[in-house]
C-alpha cells in the first residue's frame, strides 16, 4: 500500500505506509555561540520531546536551530549576525541525525559572515543542506 507522507523538513514522500525507517531523526544537537547559546549540547532520546523552559532561555532558539541544519538559514532573521551570539565572529550548529538504523552528521557554520555546510550523509559538501537530506529516491 502506498502512501503520500510528510517526512522531515516538511518534504513530500511516496512510499510505503509504514515509512518510520525513512524518517531522518535528529539525535542530537551541539550549538556553539548560535543566539544565546555559548556552547550547549542537547541529546533526544525519544520518538517525541517536549521542549520547555521559562521565557527567554532559548527554546525558540533551539527550534530555529533544528531548522537552519534543514534549510541553512533562520527561520526568523535574515542577517547572518543577528544568528551569532553577541561579540562574536561566528557560530556552528553541528546534529548527529539517524535515519535507516545509521548515525549521519550534519554541520553549519557561519565565521566571518561566510556560510558553510557539510554532511556525512552523501560524503560532499552540501549547501543549502536539504540537499543532504532530502528522502531516499
């Protein structure tokens, strides 16, 4: 039977109705000096996490994280140093991601106003990253 699921980063996927497999799941994130964060590392254990904190702690910034590794860019702001903690030159967002029982690994990292992306998942250099992540063919 097959079905039309919506998979990771909102991509239409064809396949199989039991398409759990296919999905991308992100194990873990390490932000290094993105918005409020200096350095801090946060690990997902389940198929479903609750984010929660008081205001102003960064659970925004988490989410806006997530999805900058998905389409190398915020969500939210459009200049590159609004996404850089304040007084410094850069950040770097870094995610080990599962998918078909495998871990991957995806970085961004902007220093310098200068962009980068790379993904263990196709062995190159990806940019933007959905490409690096896009569902199996």
């Amino acid at each position: 039977m097959q079905k039309d699921v919506l998979t990771h980063c909102g991509r239409r996927h064809s396949g199989p109705s039991n398409h759990q497999n296919s999905l991308l799941t992100v194990s873990s994130i390490a932000l290094t000096q993105f918005k409020n964060y200096s350095h801090r590392v946060f690990r997902f254990n389940s198929r479903i996490v609750g984010i929660t904190g008081r205001n102003g702690s960064g659970k925004t910034n988490l989410l806006d994280a997530i999805y900058y590794l998905c389409f190398t860019k915020s969500y939210f702001s459009t200049a590159e140093s609004q996404n850089v903690q304040y007084t410094m030159n850069g950040f770097r967002i870094e995610a080990a991601l599962l998918r078909h029982a495998q871990e991957e690994k995806i970085v961004c990292t902007v220093k310098d106003g200068r962009k980068t992306s790379r993904s263990t998942m196709n062995r190159t250099t990806a940019s933007p990253a959905t490409s690096a992540i896009s569902p199996p063919s």
